[in-house]
C-alpha cells in the first residue's frame, strides 16, 4: 500500500476523503492552492502520514512538481483524487473569455495533467483509482462554467476508462448533485465513504459513476421502467450491498417496499421495512457482503424478478453462500425491493 494524492484538497470535501482513506493507514498527500488551505489540514489529527504541498492546479510546471514531490514521498500513488473546482454562478453571456478559460483550466484541465503524469505509471503497475469529483449530472443554467466544467470531467473519465481500465487502472467520477456541506443530506463524510466504495470495488464491479443525490436510492432513481432489467437488478443489489457493508441500516430498509415480504436465513416472515429494519440490525458487526445477479425477467412494465447470489462473510465465521430470490417493483418513481427470500446455495455456485 503507497498512498493517496488529493488535488484541490479542502477543508470540506478534500478533508473528509483524506481522512476516510487515512482510517486505512494510507499516507496522503494533500495538495491546494493557498497556505491557509494547508494549514487547516495540518491541523487536522489524521490516522496516517500527511504531507502538505502548495500548488496551483492550473499551473502546469508547479502541479507538476507538486505531484514528482509526493511520489518521492510516498511512492506511486495507489488512489489520485482530483477534487478542483470553480464553484460559483454564472448566466450565458455573464463571464468574459478569460473568466471561462480560468474555470476551465480548474475544472478540467487541472484533471487532464494529473492523468497525463499519474495514470500511465498505474497502468504499467497494473494497480490503482483515478477519480474525479464531478457534479452538475444536468447542466444548469444559472451554473454555466461549472456545469461545462463538470460535462468535461465526465467525458475526461469516459477518455481515460477506455485507454486505461484494460491495464487495471479503475478511473471513475464522484457526481454530487448539490451544494456540500456537514450535517445535510450532503454531508462529505458520507460523500468521502464512495470514493473509497470505488477504490475496492473488484475489477469485474467497476463503476464509472456514481451520483450522490442525498437520496439512498441514487443511479436507481434515474433508472425508469423502460431501462433494461438486468442494469435495474445490478443497481439495486449495488446499493443494497453498500449500503450493507457500511451498516446503513435505515438505507437498507428504505429499499424495500412498505409491503415488501422478507425472509433471511432464519424461518420468520418479515414484513415492511421495520421488521427488515430490524434483522439487520441484529447482522454481527464486521459482517460483508458480496453479491452477483444470475438471472432476470420481467414480469410486467413494472415489476421484475431476479436470481442471484450473496457470499456474507463475518470476522469470526467461515463465508456464507445464499441463492437469494427477489420480486422489484417500481413504486413511488423507484425501483424497490418488494419480496427477499434466502436460501443456501448449492456447493457448486460460486462467485
């Protein structure tokens, strides 16, 4: 494990992904703009080493530096988070060339020089996470520099995943669909826990995206009855999982209908969230799980069932493979769990 290099690294957003990585013993190098940015964050008791470097991402020789001096420091960065950005409205017409350019060179460009001397080293390692804070997953007028800003960053990743992902680099978008700030439904503790969602998330589970809504349900709640059922099921159960393996047990239960039948691996009916709700959380603490859609129809414009199976494991027993059953209906302008039954897999079924 080398460590973790934050470009625009806040006392927000920057701080909170820098301290959920560093739970993990991962060394950061943080890397703003401004002394005072740097200060905050020395200020800051972290879990693991930090190193402060001052530079401006639109400055293409100090990034530079900035990034070669980390790389002395703490070796091959195995996670480079790209957290710059010129957040401030703006109408069509309202900002002159050089106010654009400005916002540009902050909000993509800046991402495009840390790739270009970054990614490659990862590709040929064979190992490691690119991702970029995106937002604006619809342009909004009365953000104009930002929401092109952001369109950039989007298609950047797109770019970078197809040259980069066959050789194991994991490149990706964190998309935050509102303003940032503690105690809200955009809290950046809860933001920080998807960048680190992404970074260990196995190769054959890669996501490019993930869009931060406030809403438990996030990409699902985009995904209207015309999608194709096997990305409704996959959505569904990723969200479940996460939600799961970070012990959100409220979340967990606010994926089921208000009617949804469940079983787990004990013979008692469940019914409604309340009941789901309080299963889990009698699940020991420490418990993980990994799950993979099988199967899937539709049984109706509205309703699908599912196949697939779930490996728990926990930190004191053996691994724990479940065939699970699903009914999911959309109800309510999301995609919901309506009935969950578990049963032991055959030996031969495998992740």
């Amino acid at each position: 494990m080398t460590g973790v290099v934050i470009i625009g690294a806040g006392p927000g957003l920057g701080l909170a992904i820098a301290r959920r990585f560093a739970r993990e013993g991962m060394p950061i190098a943080a890397i703003a703009r401004t002394d005072t940015t740097l200060q905050t964050l020395a200020a800051e008791p972290l879990e693991a080493p930090l190193a402060t470097i001052a530079a401006d991402c639109t400055d293409e020789i100090t990034l530079r530096d900035a990034l070669t001096r980390a790389n002395e420091m703490f070796g091959l960065p195995d996670v480079v988070v790209y957290n710059a950005a010129v957040i401030r409205p703006d109408l069509p017409g309202e900002l002159s060339v050089h106010a654009h350019q400005q916002a540009w060179a902050v909000n993509v460009v800046g991402a495009i020089n840390t790739a270009a001397q970054l990614v490659p080293a990862m590709a040929r390692r064979g190992s490691g996470s690119f991702i970029v804070t995106g937002g604006m997953p619809k342009p909004k007028p009365e953000y104009v520099s930002l929401s092109l800003g952001k369109a950039g960053v989007r298609a950047l990743v797109d770019l970078l995943d197809k040259q980069y992902s066959a050789s194991g680099v994991h490149i990706a978008t964190v998309t935050i669909d509102g303003l940032v700030a503690p105690g809200t439904a955009f809290d950046p503790d809860d933001i920080a826990e998807h960048y680190w969602h992404l970074h260990t998330q196995a190769p054959h589970r890669w996501s490019r995206e993930i869009i931060h809504t406030g809403d438990v349900f996030g990409r699902i709640a985009d995904l209207g009855v015309h999608a194709q059922p096997n990305a409704v099921v996959a959505e569904v159960l990723d969200t479940w999982q996460t939600a799961f393996n970070e012990r959100r047990i409220d979340d967990i239960a606010a994926l089921f209908t208000i009617d949804a039948l469940f079983q787990g691996i004990d013979p008692d009916l469940r019914v409604g969230p309340a009941e789901i709700s309080a299963y889990y959380d009698k699940v020991a603490d420490g418990t993980a799980v990994t799950a993979k859609v099988r199967q899937v129809i539709r049984l109706g414009e509205e309703t699908l069932s599912a196949f697939a199976e779930a490996e728990f494991t926990s930190p004191t027993d053996e691994p724990r493979r479940l065939c699970l059953s699903l009914v999911i209906q959309y109800a309510e302008h999301n995609w919901r769990i309506r009935q969950y039954h578990a049963a032991p897999a055959p030996v031969q079924l495998s992740l």
